[in-house]
C-alpha cells in the first residue's frame, strides 16, 4: 500500500518554476529511484517533502491523510527521515547528538547524555558502523560522516527514508554497505526514496522510478524491471541518449611530463612512484580516504613533501604553492570540492574563469614602471571564447557562479586551467553529481584534451568513469601506491582486478 | 580517560595553569599580603562585573554573532535602577526586577531586530548602543545617583566570611546556569547548533531566528544582573556605568578561546580569563604601574598567546571533514 | 588680591594696578546695549562641573539683556565634534563664544577660525596650552594653583607628613599634565616631609573603573597611605567611597563641589575639596563676551590669562564658602573692567 | 585567443536543449539599488534641514565643515572596506592613525620635517603597522577581530608612552608651513586666471579624492583588486587558483594601515595639533560608512561610492540635528533611530525587489 504520496506539486523559485505538478508515489517495502539532470527538482522535491519549502501547489498525502509540514522538526515526527544532499552535521558536537540533534533526549529538563549514547549506538549498530558516541564528528572520515548522516535519518523511527545522493562522496564498498541497509528497511516494510547519478546503483536496490525533467515529471512510478539503462538515460535527458562513443587515442611514446618517485608527504603518503606521460590520462583510483587528494594537494605545495623527489619535464622541483605550479610549471588542479574551492560562488563567471590569467592579460599603464591593469576587452573576450566553447549556458558573463547548476558550475572550474593553458592537469572527482549527459560530456573533453596532449591526472572513485577514460589505473590505499592496472577498457575484467589489489594483503611497509 | 586527555589539550587547562602561576606570583610580590582576607576580598569584588559581561558577550559569539551594546544596556539598567530608586521611591525589589527585565527587553530588541530585518547583528547593536546612551544620559544626565536604599549598598559589600563577596558568588551562579543551560538543555544546545553550521541546524528543523533571539535576549538578560551587581557595589551610578565594558566582554571570551563564527559555549574559559585580565589589575597595583604599560603588556600577551595557542588548532584544521561554513566574522545567522 | 600666587593672576592684577594709576575706568563696565549679541557656551562635553553654566547663562540673558544665550554640551569631549557644534551655532547667528576647549593643544586652532571671522571669544574654565591664547580673554581656574591648593590641603589633613598618592584623569592632556606639576610642586616644598606615590592616571573614564583601581590602591598601598589628592571627579567620588568602606584612616582630598562631594564634606568622609568657580567664570566671561560682541569695548591687551579662583572648602566653610566665591567673582568683574578700554 | 579545445569536444560539450541558467531574477530595477537609495536620502535629509534651518546652506560655517569631515570620515571608511574587501575586520583602525601621526609629529618636532614629507612619513609607518597586522594574521590564521584587538591594547599602551615621554603638554604642537592654510583654504583659493572655486569646498577634500580614485581604480580595475575581491569570497578557492593569498592579507591590511594614517593625518590638520587622541572616534563610523554603502561584512564585495554616501548620511544627519538644536539628551537616541530605520528601509528595498524575482547586487 502507499506510505507516502505528493501529488501535483509545485514549487516557484524567483525566476525558476523548480517544480511543475510533480507526482510521487511511495509504497511500503519498496525502494523508490528518483532521477533527473542537475536541476531537474530531485533536491527541490525532497525539501518541500520534509518541510523546508512551502509548496506553491499540490498537496501531500502521508497514509491518505493530506499533511502540510510546517518545518523539517514536524516531518520528522511524522516519521519522515531525510539525508540531504548538502553535509549536514554540526562541527561541536559528538556523533551521538548529532544523529539525535532532531529529537534529543531529556530527563527532568536536561540533556541525557547516557540516552544519547544508548539510542545512538542502537542506530550506528543497524548501520554495523562501531563508532563510539562521544566522539566528536570533527574527526570522522567523508564516509563515516555520510553514513553518521544515514543514522541521524533513520533516527527518527522513520518509516519514509529520503536519501539525497548519498553515494555521491563515498566509494562502491561504502555504498554496499548502505544498501545492505536499505534492503533490511525494504523488508521492515519501510519505504525509501533513493536520488543518485549512478544509474548501476539504481538498477542494483530500487523497484520503481520517478523521472523528473526540468520539474516536471515524465514518467511516474515506472517498473524498473521492465525499463533498460537506455530508456531510462533517454527519459531523463528528453530524447534518444546514445551510448558514448570515443575515438581511439593513442599515447605518444614520450618521457613523462611529470614523475614521481618515492614521495612521502607530511599528511602520511609512503613512498609513492607515479608517472604521467603527455597525451596520458592515468587514473587514481582508491577508497574515500585513500590519500589521492591530499597527494595531490601535496604535489601543489599545500602539503609538505618529507621524501622521494618530484621530477616535472624531467627536471627535480620543489613547488610551493599553486601559483608557482601554475607559473613555472603549467600545472593545473581541478578540486573534488567544487562549492568550497572549486569556484567563487559569490563572483561573476567571467571572474571565476579569467582569474588564472589576469597575469597574461596585464597592459601597462603608460610609462609607470609596476602599474598595470587588467584590460577588459580582453579578458571578456577571452572568457566569451570558453563560455562558447565548453557550452556554458548562461545569459551572461556577469551572473554570479552560485546562481548556475553543478554541471556548469564544475565547466566553469575547469575552464579556468584550459585557460591558463596548462600541460598537466590534475582533475579530482570530476563528475560527482553531474547527470549522464554532462558526464558523457566531460568524458569526452578530458579525452579530447588527452589527445591535445596535456598529461591527465584523473582522481575518482567513479569506476565506470575510470574505465572509460584511463589508460592506466594505479590504485591507492592508506596512502600508498598498492599496484598498477593497464586498462583494457572492459568493466568486468578491471573492475575485478581494481577491487582485489584494493584488498590484497598490505605489503610490509618499507 | 579519553575525555580527560582531551580536556588536558584545552585552552581552559592552559588558562587554569597560567593563571594559577600568575596568582603565585602576586602572592610572593606582595610578601603574602594578597592572601589577607581584605585583599581577597577586594580581589574577587571586582571580578563579578567582568565575569557577567565577558558570559554575556559569549553567548551571542556562541551563536556567530557580537553584541556591541553591553556597556550601554548594563548602563541603561544601572542608571533606570537608580533613578527609579532614588527620584521614585521604587522599592528595591521591585526597582531591581524593573531593571533587569528592561535590559533582557534590550537584549530581546537586540535579537528582534536582527532576525527581523536580516540587519547584520553588527550594525544593529551599533545603533541600540548609541539609542541607549542618549537613554541613559536622558536619565541621569551628569549627576552620580546614590540616594538608594543603604540595604542595597550592603548587600554589594556584604562578603561571607569577610573574604567571598556576595556579587561575586552571584556571578558565579550566573556562569553555573550558563553552562548546565548551554551543555545540558535542548534550547541551549540548538543555539549552539545554529552557531556551529546555520545550514545544518536549519535542515534538523532547527530555527535559527529563534537561536539568534534567545541568544541575545539570554546576553540582555545577564547583563541585568551584572547592572544590578554594579548598582549595588559601586558609589553610586552615573551616566559612565558602562562605558568601560565593551573590550573587556570580547578579551574575556575571545581569550577563554570562543570561535568568532560561532558554536563553542566556553563559560569555564571565560571565567578564567576574567581572573588573568584581574590579576592584571592587581599587579598594576602592586607595583603602580602606568595603565599604559598595561594596556601595553596585555595586548602584547594576548596577542602572543592566541598566536601560540592557534599555531597548534591550524595543524588539525585541512584536514577535518566536517567544517562549519566560513561565516564572516560578525555575519548573521539566517 | 586674588589671594592666589600663579603667574597669570598676578598679571592681572599688575596690569589693573597701572591703570588704576593712569586713572582710567574702574568698577564694573555698564552694557549700553547687549541686544544685539547672541552668546553660546559651550563645555567640552557632558559634566557635572559644567551644570551650574546652564543657569548662569539664563542670568547672563536677563542681566545683561542679551539677544540670546544657548547652553550645549553636544561636544562629548572630542575636538573635532565641539568645532562642528561652534561652526553651528556661528551660522545660526551666534557671534559670542564662551568655549571650554575639548583638547588645549588644538583649541587656539578654533579660537582663531572665530575671531578671524570677527566673533568674540572667551576661553573658560581652561586655557590653551602652550604660552599663547588667540581667545580674546581666558578665564579659567589654574589647574596648576588648584592641583597645588589641593595637594596643600592634603599635607595639611595628615599633619605634615606621610605618603600620599594622586589620583587624576587622561593621562595624555595637558591639563591632566598641569595637574601632575602642579602636586609635585606643593610636595617637593615639604623637602622630603611627604613623599608620593606614583601618580594614578586613566580612571575618570567611568566610575567602576575609578572604584576598581581605588580598592586595589588601597588593598595592595593602603597601610603607608595617608593622604589622596584627587584632581578628577569620578576618581574624587570613587575614593571617599572607598576609603569610607575600608575604614582605613586616610584623608581624602576631592575636587568641585558636586552634591555628592559636599555630602562626603558634610559626613566627614571627604577632608577637604577644592572648588572652582563656574558661576563666576559663566558670569563675569557672559558679561565680557557681551560687552566685546557688542564692539562696545575691546581688550586692553588680547589673550590676557585670569585666574577665576579655587578655593579650599573644609567641614568648617562647607557653609560659607559660596559668599567667598560670589566675592571674588565681583572682584573679577573689577579686575577686567581695567583690562577693558570700551568707547 | 582560443582554448584547447576541439570541435569533437566542443560540440559534445554544447547542450542546445539545455535551459539557458538565467541570473536568479535578472536586472535590478534602479529603486533596489543601495546606491541609489542613498543617494536619494542624503539629498532629501539635506534638502529637509535645509527647509528648517536655511543656516543649513552657510557655506563658511555648515558646508564647509561638514564636507571636511565627510571627507575624513571617507577616507576611514575606506580604510575598513579594504579589510573588509577579504572578509577581514580592522579594529584597530583609529589607533594606527594615531600610531601613524604620532610618527609624524616626531617628524615634524624633532626632525623639522616639511608638512608633506611628515605626511609621507606617516603613511610609510601606517602601512607598516597595517601591514604587520597583516602578517600576523595570514602567519598564524588567527581570526583578524583578534588580532587587531589585541593591537589596539598594545597601541593604546605604546602611544601615551611616546607622548608623555617626547612632550610636555601630551601633543606635538609644531605646525610645519602650510598646514594652517591647508585647513582652512578652500577651491575659493584656487583660481584659474579670475574664476575661482566654492568656498564651500575645503582643500582638505581633494585627499578624500585621491583616496577613492586610487581605491576604486585598484579595486575596479587591477589584479591586485580581482585578487583582494576573489580572496573575500573564498580563501581556500583562491588560493587554489594561484592567488597568493597570505600576501594578499597582507596587502590589505597595509592599505587599511595607509588609509587610517591619511585619515590621521586630516584629522590632525583640520583640528590643530598632533595628540594622542587622534582616532578614537574612528572605529564606528569606519564600519558605518561600508555598510551602509553597501561592502559586505562577509567579504568579496565593495563599494567606493556607497562609502562615501554612506559617511555622508551619517554626517549629514548629524549635522542637521546639531542646528536643530537637538540637545545631547535626545541627540544620540536620535541618531541611532535614524540609522536603523536607514539600514531597515534599505533591506526592505531588497526583500521587495526580492520578491520582484530580482536579486540584489
Ligand atoms: N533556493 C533556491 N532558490 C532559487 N532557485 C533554486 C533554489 N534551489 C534550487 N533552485 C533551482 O531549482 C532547480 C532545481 O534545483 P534542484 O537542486 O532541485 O535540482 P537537483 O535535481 O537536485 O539537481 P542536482 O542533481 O544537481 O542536485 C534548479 O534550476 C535550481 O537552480
Ligand atoms: N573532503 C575532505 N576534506 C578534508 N579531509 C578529508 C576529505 N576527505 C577525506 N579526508 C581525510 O583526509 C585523508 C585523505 O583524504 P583524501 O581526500 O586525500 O582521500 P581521497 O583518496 O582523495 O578520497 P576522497 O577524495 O574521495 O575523500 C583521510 O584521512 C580522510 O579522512
Ligand atoms: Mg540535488
Ligand atoms: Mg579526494
């Protein structure tokens, strides 16, 4: 029977219509796939479910009875439980208030601190995650802090479990885990509504399938037995979406551009070997954790190096900071972290995508030694060619980055290392929660820039996303390189190989 | 045993050490005088008023936002109280109850504005500060306003066994309730919730308008007390009461280790730098220093051990997952 | 005849001495016709020392049958506000400025923006640092005499010998400054008989702060204190306080005569204040002010210094002293009536 | 110039059935404009006292005046929007105007400097302590708040030393030649074969002016202003896009120190005298004349001209209730109404062009 309903919804944003008489149909023991393009209303959706946005039309029905929830505080009463897409813990406090915070317990007016601990590690046991209560969520890792997130949901003895792409920021072994989870509510007879990007996933734990596009939703409830990955990429994308196809790329026989060789860094990395030729795109493939990142950030001084040497174009450098790797060195390092240091959300486009350049655009002004300005011709010219180019659809340069979606959002932090024409560019989780056709989009553009000969660093715990683009895949665990992978583009086969060096036995540490 | 270490780590324990060092000292440069109960005394006299301003400036740092009007609604409350006593013929009681509810309203106003007008709290305490010192002038104008009730006065001098003055033993109950209120209760931790991640707190259905007003209304609230502390103990009010607490009630808190972005409820912290600011004092008497040497030497510390003290946090800082929005310093919570 | 023994007093009565000679003027200058002069007083800021100008302002008015008088003390002790209040007034028609200079390192500056524009300008109750005036009288008290007479005072109580400490305002102005000298001087004329602690500056801020630095004076010094000079009100109000409560035997010496002051006098807490004479610096300068706005008269010599008096009141003139003080305000008038040559 | 890019790319990158992303509104019609919005009260409050009192209008006595310390109180407020350009806060901006004067007075006193030379003198040493500020700061990451509070202590405590030390009367009194003038010369003194300036208009302004030019050039038109604006609005993404963002603190923070010592330096020049008070008053109207204007708290965005309106406002109305007579018992009550309300009307310009499916700025 049918927990949970919304019928007709409607939701208006200035200048936005997000939702446009949306219809979503929640059964009892079902798990319920919600797809849609970035902006297509999932995340709208889900808010105005729990209460966050009032409802502009349309009513909401929890077991037939209408129900308008003034605030998230009364849908969670209501037994609707919720992980958003945004993080969602508070920095202070132990994982055990946190996953109580909607609903703390108290006795004789105060806190129960002892209640706290026992109801939250009932909730950390469902999830078989041992983390003790009392520690305070400051030092979790992106995993544990997304699956703390999962039992803060379930906390509230929810009976309707909304999951916001909660698979976007952890890796397939994680994600098992959750869906151990959601099989076990599946068979209490609960209801849960899954969002994600990763269609494998989709087809993996849910029954049925809402598609939204542009707010609207063009199929309502559909039997996912019966739909293939196609017709389901085609609903979303609003017409017949083929298979990406790329054209062979061969890697030159070159020295590499960039080279590393028994590197230690002070965040924890053990003698790490790591080569990347022009025209390569070497994959780095490793558990939320592993270290790729920090390597990275490593590489471009923001950590400090301890061992092993860095050889760029051959020659031993010690970098700084980002600008000296830009300046001296042409490398570029697109982030994982795309709204904290991927773009200036409260910027315009044009800035987020010329400030790599302002140096190459300076003019002198007059004589004066030292005083020079940044000609605007120039650099709106210069940013109109990117925008054009990588299909930034925007109404204009000037509009602020908050106000685009992911999609665009994570070109426009792109666009500034093509522009800075860079030579090495190190590209992190590139594609976490851009829809399919984005996706495909920048699947074929790292390719192309392959084949244009820029040496590619691609970090990501996508593994279809590393199939289709690496040409080898070095795995990491722990900090530490754990072997090496030539990638002969076949899922199966890879996928196999990858996952077993990532659990082969650690090798005795050097 | 865990917690135990943690605590060990925390700015509070450096203060404690510091301060506990720093009190020895003065006890030996004094050749033990400090310890007479009269010096005591006097000693902790004198730290009730800055406790109770420092507690009232963390509570709204605790939810991300700074209260630039303490010394002008402690001195509004005083001057209101000594009027309503002196020139009405309030009695005590009910002359104190009056005061301490309008500094609370004061607060409340505060909280009001800032959620209703989405002002920043910045701006919004600047202009209640300039509104509640014409106040306060309008009240008293330049006379100093003593002629209350004797019983008051002795109550601020009153001190058990000649050496814990009563103000001061109420300022400590003051900080007590703050802390259980902040630590243990629902309303106290989802103030700190919304200081510590706005966004976060709001998608747990918590409200941070209400957080924001609670907040300041609790920082009006506190600074009652401390306008009823200061009536009581001091020679009479004037239209200066006040006019010294507003870089006393941040190097309090600030010092005792509050993030200025909000969501750390440090009551213990703050108590202790209150003392260490004191001990100052005292030293400056001790050895008749010029203020300006003081002024002087404690921004040099302050500054030298915050410096220190953050080195050590900043380590840590990359490489936690959870991080409260970089909210600007003064920035609203919305 | 001041019975005062500074510099600038003497002047005074020196010069009123040649012209007595010459045979010119003397006795009060009468005011043909005041109608036309709009005076402004105007203090540094909010003060009790201040209050009784407001009233003495009105009197200037019916006495003197003034065009209009204004009290404003909307200065709040910064320079650059108390010029901006000036400037106001002068546009709204006001052209003779009795002035209390926030800051007397700056306050010629002002003087002379006025008087090039033709007004005339008295500085009261504080004259200009430096050895130049651009007022064209200053009439004010000697904080040096006064600070002497205080600490005088002070020797007196405690019979001759001891410690004494001064407790006293803003350190970095020049008054505060004149204050300072003005101790030393009346303690290094005991040879030795009186030391002093060092001076405590910076507590008139506010009164907690003034209390506070009180109570740990007297906590950490107060056994080898007998005396306290205080040459700033709330540090004055803050110590008889506090020397009353902690029952040590210290004689307190204060300054003005705010009713709270007097009551301390009356009970026997305070041994002593030190009195300036606001009334007469109000009513003799709101007569000059007239007589000078009205081009009536000018000054004999411009920028001439006049000590407007202080006296020492005790519990046994706390009665009687305002006669004195009215005498001296009379023999003022005189004093400039020489100063004056008038058509 | 073209990117790397291919047409293969190109073409897979364009989505011609993608919505174009619309701005969240669109155009900001003008009466949401703070700007404007400011511009309009200051005209209407001025024109309102002018009614009431026509002495509003004395060029000597009013205008002048008031334009000398709109123009100071610009140049303080300029002073804090360059620490508020990065999201920082200068708390200590009045006593580096003192810090820095007081160098000057040295200058001027003991070494005879000539009034421009003490100037320049003076500003060296304010961007120097700005800029130690400022290493503290990006050195250690502690919170700007503090560290310029805990400057301020130390300033507060160093200054009066010097001063009780150096002199006898606690100020510098030694006027170098030209600074009477340039106190009380106006444009009337500056003539172009017979036709002359306003004497309404004070000398004094035409540092204000400079000020906001250079200002509003560097932030409007070079990298060191991009980068400024950029660090504001995120550190951790501006550093990882190769702006020097400790240098950048720096930087800031040495402009701020620069701006209060000129302000100083107006100060000095427009009452008299040297002294350590100087700046006292500076704190708050430093902050109420960005925000007005417009320069967020948080960072990343300023205003040059709100800056000025909004110091403007806060003179003007000052100066109005003063010839009103408004008598010190109600003239701050006044003044702090006022101001809500101002900032109050501002915000509801917002909401309603808010709802007009607009976005402010
Ligand atoms: N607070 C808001 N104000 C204005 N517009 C908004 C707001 N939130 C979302 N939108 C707009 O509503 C539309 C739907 O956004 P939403 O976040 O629901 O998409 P989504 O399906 O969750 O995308 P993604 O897959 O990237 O999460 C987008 O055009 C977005 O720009
Ligand atoms: N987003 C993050 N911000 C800060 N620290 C992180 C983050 N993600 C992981 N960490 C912590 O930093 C260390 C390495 O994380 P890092 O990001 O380098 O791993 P990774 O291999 O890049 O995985 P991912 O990028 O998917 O998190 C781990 O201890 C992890 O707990
Ligand atoms: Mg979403
Ligand atoms: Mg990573």
């Amino acid at each position: 029977m049918t927990l949970f309903e919304a019928s007709e919804v409607d939701k208006l944003f200035p200048g936005v219509r997000a939702l446009d008489g949306v219809t979503l149909k929640l059964e009892a023991g079902s798990v319920h796939a919600l797809l849609g393009e970035n902006g297509a209303g999932k995340s709208t959706l889900i808010k105005v479910i729990t209460g966050l946005y009032k409802p502009d039309g349309g009513r909401l029905l929890l077991d037939g009875q209408p129900v308008a929830f003034g605030s998230p505080h009364e849908s969670a009463s209501a037994g609707i439980g919720v992980v958003h897409q945004e993080r969602n813990l508070i920095p202070g406090f132990t994982v055990g208030e946190n996953i109580l915070l909607q609903k703390l317990p108290t006795s004789r007016g105060l806190v129960d601190r002892g209640r706290i601990r026992s109801e939250a590690s009932r909730w950390l046991a469902e999830l078989d995650l041992d983390l003790d209560p009392d520690l305070p969520v400051t030092e979790l890792s992106v995993a544990q802090a997304q699956l703390v997130e999962i039992a803060k949901a379930l906390s509230v003895e929810s009976r309707v479990l909304l999951l916001d792409e909660p698979t976007a920021s952890i890796t397939p072994n994680e994600a098992e885990r959750l869906f151990r989870v959601v099989a076990k509510l599946k068979n209490d007879g609960r209801s849960v509504l899954f969002v994600s990007h990763k269609l494998e996933e989709v087809f993996q734990i849910c029954d049925t399938v809402t598609v939204l596009r542009d707010g609207s939703s063009v199929l309502e409830s559909g039997a996912l037995s019966d739909l293939t990955r196609d017709q389901v990429v085609d609903l979303m994308v609003g017409r017949v979406h083929e298979a990406l196809k790329l054209p062979p790329r061969t890697v030159p026989e070159a020295a590499p551009l960039l080279e590393l060789s028994g590197v230690g860094t002070a965040t924890g990395h053990v003698d790490v070997d790591l080569s990347v030729r022009p025209g390569e795109i070497v994959g780095l493939y490793g558990l939320v954790g592993a270290g790729r990142s920090e390597l990275a950030k490593a590489l471009l001084g923001l950590d400090r190096i301890t061992a092993g040497e860095v050889r760029v174009r051959g020659e031993v450098v010690r970098i700084r900071n980002v600008r000296d790797a830009l300046k001296n060195h042409k490398i570029g390092y697109v982030t994982e972290n795309r709204k904290e240091e991927g773009v200036f959300l409260e910027q315009s486009v044009s800035r987020n995508i010329a400030v790599t350049v302002w140096d190459r655009l300076l003019k002198r002004l007059g004589w004066i030694p030292g005083l020079s300005y940044v000609p605007r011709k120039a650099e709106s010219a210069l940013v109109a060619d990117y925008v054009e180019q990588l299909g930034i659809r925007i109404a204009s340069a000037e509009q602020l980055a908050g106000t685009l979606s992911g999609g665009n959002q994570q070109k426009v932090s792109l666009a500034k290392w093509l522009a800075a024409k860079t030579e090495i560019l190190i590209i992190d989780e590139p594609t976490v929660g851009i829809d399919v056709r984005t996706k495909d989009a920048f699947h074929t553009l790292i390719w192309d820039l392959a084949a244009n000969g820029l040496a590619i660093l691609l970090i990501t715990s996508d593994l279809p996303e590393m199939i289709t683009l690496a040409d080898r895949v070095v795995v990491m665990r722990d900090h530490r390189v754990r072997g090496e992978v030539a990638n002969d583009h076949d899922y199966d086969t890879m996928s196999q190989q990858v996952i077993r060096l990532i659990h082969a036995e650690a090798p005795a540490p050097a | 045993m865990k917690s135990l270490l943690r605590f060990a780590r925390t700015t509070e324990m450096t203060l404690l050490a510091i301060g506990v060092v720093f009190f020895v000292f003065l006890v030996i440069a004094s050749h033990g005088d400090l310890l007479e109960a009269n010096s005591l005394r006097v000693l902790l006299q004198f730290l009730a008023v800055p406790v109770l301003i420092g507690l009232a400036q963390m509570v709204v740092l605790a939810v991300g936002q700074l209260n630039l009007a303490v010394g002008a609604v402690g001195g509004f409350a005083a001057c209101a109280m000594g009027v309503l006593m002196a020139d009405h013929g309030v009695p005590v009681p009910l002359a104190l109850l009056i005061g301490f509810l309008l500094a609370s309203l004061a607060g409340l106003a505060n909280g009001l504005l800032v959620v209703l007008t989405r002002i920043n709290g910045f701006i919004v305490t600047l202009a209640t500060m300039t509104v509640l010192l014409g106040v306060q002038y309008r009240l008293v104008g330049t006379r100093t306003v003593d002629a209350y009730p004797q019983g008051l006065k002795s109550f601020g001098s009153y001190a058990v066994f000649g050496v814990l003055p009563l103000i001061f033993l109420v300022a400590l109950v003051v900080a007590g309730l703050l802390a259980v209120m902040l630590r243990r209760t629902v309303p106290g931790r989802q103030l700190l919730a919304s200081g510590g991640n706005p966004i976060a707190a709001r998608l747990s259905g918590i409200s941070n308008d209400r957080s924001v007003i609670i907040a300041h209304t609790l920082s009006g609230a506190i600074l009652g007390v401390a306008a009823i502390l200061t009536i009581a103990s001091s020679p009479g009010v004037n239209k200066s009461i006040g006019g010294d607490w507003l870089l006393p009630s941040f190097a309090a808190p600030i010092i005792g280790g509050a993030l200025l972005t909000g969501g750390s409820a440090v009551v213990l912290g703050t108590v202790l730098a209150a003392f260490i600011v004191r001990f100052v004092d005292t030293a400056r008497a001790e050895f008749s220093l010029e203020p300006s040497w003081v002024n002087f030497v404690v921004g040099t510390v302050v500054l030298g051990s915050v410096v220190l003290g953050q080195v050590r946090t900043r380590r840590q800082e990359r490489r936690t997952v959870v991080k409260a929005p970089d909210a600007a310093v003064a920035g609203g919570v919305s | 005849a001041t019975g005062c023994s500074t510099k600038s007093s003497n002047d005074a009565t020196g010069t009123s001495g040649d012209d007595a000679s010459t045979g010119t003027s003397s006795g009060p200058v009468e005011l043909k016709d005041g109608s036309s002069v709009k005076l402004a007083l105007i203090p540094g800021g909010a003060h009790p020392y201040f209050q009784p100008w407001k009233t003495t302002a009105e009197q200037d008015k019916t006495d003197f049958k003034l065009g209009g008088v204004t009290f404003n003390e909307t200065g709040e002790w910064d320079q650059g506000k108390q010029n901006n209040v000036i400037n106001s007034l002068a546009a709204q028609g006001y052209n003779a400025f009795g002035i209390f200079g926030v800051s007397p390192t700056d306050i010629n500056s002002t003087f002379e923006d006025l008087k090039s524009k033709g007004f005339a300008v008295g500085s009261l109750a504080s004259c200009p640092a430096g050895d130049t005036n651009s007022a064209d009288f200053c009439l004010s008290t000697d904080v040096e005499a006064a600070a002497y007479k205080a600490t005088k005072a002070t020797i007196e109580a405690i019979g001759g010998e001891g410690t004494i400490v001064h407790l006293t305002g803003n350190n970095v102005d020049s008054n505060t400054q004149r204050r300072i000298a003005g101790v030393k001087t009346a303690i290094a004329e005991t040879n030795g008989k009186v030391t002093e602690l060092p001076v405590i500056t910076d507590i008139d801020k506010d009164l907690q702060t003034a209390q506070k630095a009180v109570a740990d004076l007297l906590a950490s010094k107060g056994k080898e204190i007998k005396g306290i000079v205080t040459t700033a009100y709330n540090p004055a109000v803050a110590a008889a306080d506090g020397v009353a409560s902690s029952k040590l035997p210290i004689k307190v010496v204060a300054i003005d005569d705010d009713a709270k002051i007097l009551s301390g006098i009356k009970s026997g807490g305070v041994a002593a204040t030190v009195t300036q004479n606001p009334v007469g610096q109000a009513y003799v300068g709101g007569w000059l002010l007239a007589l000078l706005g009205s081009k009536q008269c000018t000054m004999k010599t411009p920028g001439v210094i006049v000590d407007s008096g202080s006296f020492v009141v005790t519990k046994a003139n706390v009665d009687t002293y305002d006669a004195e003080r009215k005498a001296k305000t009379t023999e003022l008038q005189k004093d400039f009536a020489a100063q004056l040559s008038c058509k | 110039m073209s990117a790397p890019v291919s047409e293969t790319a190109t073409a897979a990158l364009q989505e011609p059935d993608a919505p174009v992303e619309q701005p969240r509104g669109g155009r900001t019609p003008w009466w949401a404009n703070q700007r404007i919005g400011l511009l309009i009260l200051v005209v209407a409050l001025s024109a309102l006292f002018g009614i009431l009192r026509p002495a509003f209008f004395n060029q000597q006595l009013v205008v002048f005046p008031l334009l000398r310390d709109i123009a100071m109180f610009t140049v303080v407020g300029l002073a804090q929007m360059c620490v508020l350009s990065i999201g920082h806060m200068n708390l200590a901006v009045g006593r580096m105007a003192a810090f820095s004067m007081m160098i000057t007075g040295i200058s001027y006193d003991l070494w005879h400097f000539s009034l421009y030379a003490g100037l320049l003198v003076g500003l060296v040493a304010g961007t120097a302590i700005g800029a130690l500020a400022g290493w503290v700061i990006a050195r250690t990451g502690v919170n700007s708040f503090v560290v310029t509070l805990a400057l301020d202590f130390l300033l507060l405590g160093l200054i009066p030393l010097v001063y009780t030390g150096l002199t006898d009367n606690a100020a510098f009194v030694t006027k170098p030649p030209g600074m009477r003038e340039l106190r009380n010369y106006s444009l009337a003194d500056v003539c172009i074969g017979n036709v002359c300036g306003s004497p309404a208009v004070p000398q004094l302004a035409m540092f204000a002016v400079i000020a906001m030019v250079v200002v509003g050039w560097i932030y409007s038109r070079t990298k060191l202003g991009r980068e400024l604006l950029m660090t504001g609005t995120s550190v951790k993404a501006a550093e990882l896009s190769g702006i020097p963002t400790a240098r950048r603190v720096i930087t800031a923070h040495a402009m701020s120190g620069c701006l209060a010592a000129l302000a100083g330096f107006m100060l000095a020049v427009s009452t008299g005298s040297i002294k350590a008070t100087i700046g006292e008053e500076f704190m708050l109207p430093s902050f109420l004349g960005p925000i007005l204007g417009g320069t967020l708290l948080a960072g990343g965005f300023i205003s040059v001209w709100g800056t000025l309106l909004g110091t403007a406002l806060t003179s003007v109305i000052r100066k109005g209730l003063d010839l009103l007579g408004v008598g010190l018992e109600s003239l701050n009550i006044y003044l702090g109404l006022i101001l809500l309300v101002a900032l109050s009307t501002d915000r509801f310009r917002t909401v309603l062009s808010d709802r007009q499916g607009v976005k402010e700025r």
